[in-house]
C-alpha cells in the first residue's frame, strides 16, 4: 500500500529556474526528485507547496511524495538525501501524512520575507537586495497595514496566469529593522505569482515619498498591474514557512 510523505527542506536559489521543473533550465524540483529517485531505486513524482520564481529562496519549502511501501528510518533516508544534494539544497526532516495530504492546497497559509540593505554589504549581494535612497518605513507601515483590508490582490500579479481567482487573505504585512537590514514579512492563505515582490516595489514608491497612502489603496481598488509599481529583484525574497492542519499528520 502506497505512503504519502511531507519533506520539508530550504535551498538557496540563486542557481535554479525556481522550484518547478523547467524545460530549458534546472529547477530545485527536479534536483530534488532525481535525488529521492536515486536512493528509492525508482521514479518518484514530488509535488511542491509552490513555486518560487528564478533566484527566489526558501528558508522552509515542503513537498509530498509516495512510496510503495513504509520507509522505516525517515533520519536516514534525510540524511541520504542530503548527502548526494548539491550544498545548496538541504532536507531538515520527512514525515508520514495522511494518504490523501496534499503539500499545495492543504496548506492553510505561507509566509515570505523580503530582506533589503540600505547599505552596500559584501556579505549579503544574494540574500538581500540594496536600495540606496532615504526611505521612509514607518509611513511603508501605515500602507501596508491597508493590505488587510483587501482580498482581490490583481494589482499585484503577474499578467496572464492561469490562476482562477485573484483573491486571498493577508493575515500580516509589517516592515521590522534587524541587524542592518529591514525585513519585509508578510503572512496570506495564500500568493499570487510575483505578488510579494510587486507589493514591495510598490511600497517603496510610498517609502520614496512618491506615492502617498490613499493612492496605494488606490492601486489595488483598480486592480490593474500596471498601476502597481515595479517588481523588486528576486534574490531578496524568501519563502520561510508554511503551515498545515494538524490532522494532515499522522
């Protein structure tokens, strides 16, 4: 009888097309399905929470899987993995779910940071983007508070998804200093594609001074990408949790 299990693992992005296999590029899915194919001696399909864009990375990323039958010592087959994964995908734990758990849409909410540097920092070219000019976070606060207030987010998604619906539910969205860096984190039932990141450019427009508050609500009450402003880079952003009911589990 076939087993489901979650995998819970982080990689850096800098060197994939995001997580969904691609035709023309390597993706984290598909190192990491060769990967678990390779020790389980046979094909195995792995399905992922979501998917994250080219050079996007994720403290926390969780996929499912099946096997035929029980795997006995889930620390070892972790440990495996992560032996034969390259350094920059890591697996943290494998666990038993319910036969019918699905990594994506079981799911209840996600969170993303975006990390950005008003200073140029040697250390951190890949893990957070750097913004030179004065910006303003206490007033970027005010406008994100606003997001809550709202569930068609089609100002913030990339045109011509096939995405069915535009709406979701954002339970925080705050701006928070930390050892020279601010972090922008923010907590939905869900994302839309490139949503994270186009509400942060957007942001900074009002952090800039270049957009007040009345007019970002006016941005998403007209629902129209254009309106929104420019996309921030990609290797700022993380994905850092996802969370499940507890009956998923076994």
């Amino acid at each position: 009888m076939k087993k489901r299990y979650f995998i819970y693992l982080s990689y850096k992005g800098t060197a994939y097309h995001g997580w969904q296999t691609q035709p023309n590029g390597i993706s984290v899915q598909e190192v990491l399905g060769k990967a678990i194919s390779t020790v389980l001696r046979t094909d195995i399909e792995i399905i992922g929470a979501g998917r994250t864009d080219t050079g996007v990375h994720a403290k926390l990323m969780v996929a499912h899987f099946d096997f035929e039958r029980e795997l006995p010592k889930l620390t070892s087959f972790a440990s495996k993995l992560n032996s034969i994964l390259p350094k920059d995908i890591a697996i943290s734990k494998i666990i038993g779910v319910k036969a019918d758990a699905h990594a994506r849409f079981d799911a209840t909410s996600r969170k993303y940071e975006y990390h950005l540097v008003t200073q140029k920092n040697v250390f951190k070219p890949e893990y957070a983007a750097r913004f030179n000019e004065n910006l303003n976070f206490e007033i970027m606060n005010q406008a994100a508070a606003t997001l809550m207030d709202y569930r068609d987010f089609t100002s913030f998604s990339k045109l011509h998804t096939d995405a069915k619906t535009n709406n979701c539910v954002i339970m925080h969205a705050q701006w928070t200093a930390n050892d020279g860096e601010w972090i922008f984190t923010i907590q939905a039932d869900r994302f839309l594609r490139n949503m994270v990141r186009a509400i942060v450019g957007t942001l900074l427009e009002v952090g800039r001074g270049k957009m007040t508050i009345e007019q970002f609500r006016e941005v998403i009450e007209i629902k129209n990408r254009c309106e929104a402003g420019t996309s921030v880079p990609a290797q700022g952003l993380y994905l850092v949790d996802i969370q499940y009911p507890e009956d998923t589990f076994l």
